[in-house]
C-alpha cells in the first residue's frame, strides 16, 4: 500500500523533516528541481510560463523558473498572490521560503501579473498546491480560467490549484493539468473524483520528506500478497465454505453470479440459498454449487439456520428483491451468523427502511462488511449523494464508526474503511458499471474471507482483485462491450 496524507499530516511531516535538520529552502528547490525534470522530460520547454502564488508552493515554481532560466531556458512568471499599490509582487505577504526564492529570480525572468499566453509553449501551475482551504475567488480565479481556455499544456506542482487534497473536490475553480508532480506521496485529492481528472497524470517526487503518520492508502497489485496462499495439500474444505443468500424469483443471475464469483475467487465450496422456483436455473447454470431451497412464502427458518452453521462466510442480498421475505431472512442472519458477512444490495435497502435492522446490525457479534453503492449509502445514511459525493472517505469512515462494521463505498473510486483507516483503490474502469457487477465483488469477497482472510484483507483485497479483474476483461471485450460475466472471467488472470 502507499501512504496517501492529508494535506495537514503532509505538513507535520514537512516541518519533523525540517526540524529534523534538513532546512526547507533545500526540500523546496528539490520539489523545483524534480518538477522540472519532469518538465523537460514531457513538455515543449520553448517557452514556459510559470503561475505562482504567494504560498510555499509558488515558491516551488519560483525556484523551478530560476534554474530553467539558469539552463538558459526561456522563463516567465505569472504572479497571482497579493500586489502591492503599484501593481508589483507584494514580498511582504509572500511566505518566508516564497519570497526568498522571487529575491532570487535573475532579471532574465520576466514577472507579470496579467497571463500573456500566446506564444507559450507550457505553463506550470504553483498558485496554491495542497494548502488551499478556502474557494478560489478574484484574479487567481481569472487566471485559472485564463489557463484551462488556453490550450496550452500545464505541470501542476504537488496538485492542481483548486483541488482539495482531502477530498478530491473542486474548491470554486480549478487548474486542468496535463500532469502533475505530487511532492512526498499521493494525496486523496489525486485519487478522488473529480480532482483526479485534473490531474492529469501523476507521478511522485521523492524529495526526501517520510510520511510517518497516515491514516489512507492507496491499493496496489502487490497487495494480494497479503492473501492467504493456498497449500499443496489440500481438500475443498481448507479453502472454505460460502454461503450466497441471494437472487429471488426472475432475479436469478445475482445469486448466481456471486456464487460463480466466490468460486473463481477460491472458495472450497459455494452454497446458494434460494428460492425453490429457481432450482433448475441453477442446477443447470452452476452446477458445481450446492442448492439449499426454501418457499418464500413460507420461509423455513430452520434450513437457514443449518446453511449458517455449515458457512466461513455468508453474503446476503444480491437480487434478494423486497418484501416480508427478505426483511425475515436479514433479521435471522444478522441475529444468527458468526462468520463474516458480506451484507449487499437489498439486504442494504431492507435494513435502511427498518430500524429494528439498523439495530440488530449494530449488536450482530459477525464480523460485517457493508457494500453500498452511492444510492444504496444514501438510503442507510439518509445523506443526499452529493453530500457524499463531497467527501467520500469521511462518509465510508464515518458509517464504518457508527456500525462497527467494514464499509465498502463503491464509486468509480471505490473508498474503504474500518472507522479509523481509509483505503481507497484506483484500480477499474467504467466498463464495470454495469449490472451485476457488485454481485460479482461481493462473493470475492466472501470467498476470502471464508478463505481465511481477515475481513479487513478480505474486503480490501476483494475490492482490487474484482478491479483488477475488470482491467483484465476490458483488455479482452473493450470497456463498451463489458458485462460482469467477464470480470469473473478476469479473476482467473488476476489471481494466477
């Protein structure tokens, strides 16, 4: 995993390494430097235009003027902090490190105030970097604009001004990057709709600044490492039992997906609970599961029950449709199981609709793993979704608080919590919103955690596997053309 800081943890690790003894005029001209290697690496250099704020990150900009001017480069800055009466730089208001490097700027940098673009072949973007907290407003905001109608390519140094590092969220208006250079690490905001479109690509300079204390990180690939390896000597029942409640009368394909899913993901055996009017249907489409019946009408608790002793995981509502029938069988599994539960879909609907759910999910002693989507989220947290949508891993954080389970919040970025860490994956692609696809990530999951995974590895783990495995399918059938069939299919190259 990579550590992605918050913009006030990225600062307390700034100041321990300036405390620590290396001073911050040199951790600010190695930001410069490798924001103009990366410059020189990607960009036309013909003539670059440099939009600096007043801030440390309009020092990092200045500095990076001064040495491309030094290699004889052709440099002017743009200045977007506080003017003086006769329309200058204001020094004064400028922070220590700024306006240490604009006294150093040879008189071959031209400073404006005013963008002039034409002519330019790049620009570079240090007006507020991560240190924004307040919308963007007056000439910045003009010259923000000025440069996203321009067609002129854009570095951003550390993040596009105007995006929140926290959240993602665009405060007022913010700079279109070509690319950025993220100083230290990662933030959210580089992650997280709709900042990360801005961002163009990102890559990270090491410039010497540990991030010691981290609470969100980013998923990688060589994170499915962490999931139990499968010994040579085995039998079905070492890599565990999963039980699917899921799919209902003409709703079939959920609780079958989830169950092909949970066995491409590694499970032992799958066991699918379901209504007696879709016998054949899965017969005849997985017969590899086990099929346990039970009338809707006249639901028999006790084949429930004996399917819940015999699971290491249980996922619940994928296709379970609505009414007194599943409302009964979430209630039985939230007071009997005691094994991880991947709770999904109309499981998540019956229990926002009814307290007394809300309620035996809070005193359930089975290790939860909700999986909402944005809409699914906004019923359980009676939240509007742009209000999610504000701030995804405070919105995950918070539920998984008050629940005391794992919340899977699934979006284009998927964000995960335990009510204290976030882990968000980047991994994905749009083909995958498309139906079905959440029934898939749910029985990978169980199939983990039935596999002996901890539910946080398993739901972690689950969320990038079933990632990468859309990756994988959209490289087969395009992202148009992709159904969730295919990112079970993708599992098969994803966990080789």
């Amino acid at each position: 995993m990579l550590p992605l800081p918050s913009a006030a943890q990225m600062r307390a690790a700034d100041l321990a390494t300036i405390e620590g003894g290396t001073p911050s005029r040199v951790l600010m001209e190695r930001a410069a430097y490798a924001a103009l290697c990366e410059l020189q690496m990607h960009f036309d250099t013909t003539r670059v235009v440099f939009f600096c704020g007043g801030g440390n990150n309009g020092g990092d900009g200045l500095a990076m003027a001064r040495f491309f001017a030094e290699q004889g480069g052709d440099a002017a800055v743009c200045y977007c902090g506080r003017l003086r009466e006769d329309g200058t730089p204001d020094a004064d208001a400028m922070s220590t490190e700024c306006a240490r490097q604009y006294s150093l700027l040879p008189p071959s940098v031209r400073v404006c105030t005013t963008p002039a673009l034409d002519g330019v072949s790049a620009a570079v973007d240090a007006i507020f970097g991560i240190g924004l907290t307040r919308p963007v407003e007056g000439s910045a905001a003009a010259h923000i604009r000025a440069l996203n109608q321009s067609a002129v390519p854009v570095l951003a140094i550390d993040i596009p001004s105007g995006v929140c590092a926290d959240t993602g969220g665009i405060q007022g208006v913010a700079v279109r990057a070509t690319r950025t250079v993220a100083i230290a690490a990662r933030k959210r905001g580089h992650l997280l709709y709709p900042g990360a479109e801005l961002c163009g690509i990102t890559t990270v300079a090491d410039i010497g600044i540990p991030v010691r204390e981290c609470n969100a990180f980013q998923l990688e690939r060589a994170d499915l490492a962490a999931l139990p390896s499968r010994p040579a000597r085995a039998h079905k029942g070492t890599f565990g039992r999963v039980l699917i409640i899921g799919g209902s009368v003409g709703m079939s394909g959920a609780g079958y997906l989830a169950a092909k899913a949970s066995y491409r993901a590694g499970a032992g055996l799958v066991e699918i609970l379901a209504p007696t009017e879709n016998r054949i249907i899965y017969q005849t489409q997985l017969p590899e599961a086990l099929l346990t019946l039970y009338d809707p009408a006249a639901l028999d608790r006790r084949c429930l029950l004996d399917a819940l002793a015999h699971a290491d995981a249980v996922a619940l509502g994928m296709g379970l449709s609505h009414g007194t029938c599943t409302d009964r069988l979430v209630a039985l599994v939230l007071e009997h199981a005691r094994v991880p539960l991947v709770v999904d879909a109309d499981a998540l609907n019956a229990i926002a609709a009814d307290s007394s759910l809300l309620a035996l999910l809070v005193k359930t002693t089975a290790p939860v793993i909700l999986t909402p989507h944005l809409g699914e989220m906004s019923r359980l947290t009676a939240t509007p979704i742009a209000m999610l949508t504000a701030d995804l891993p405070e919105a995950a954080r918070k539920l998984a608080e008050a629940t005391g389970a794992l919340v899977v919040l699934k979006d284009a970025r998927t964000v995960i919590s335990d009510g204290t860490n976030i882990y968000v994956n980047a991994h994905g692609n749009s083909g995958m919103a498309t139906g079905g696809s959440g029934d898939v990530l749910a029985g990978v999951i169980a199939a983990f955690a039935a596999g002996g995974a901890s539910p946080l590895i398993a739901a972690t783990r689950g969320v990038l596997a079933h990632a990468l495995a859309g990756d994988e399918a959209r490289k087969r059938v395009g992202s148009h053309s992709l159904m969730a069939s295919d990112i079970i299919e993708g599992l098969c190259t994803v966990l080789d």
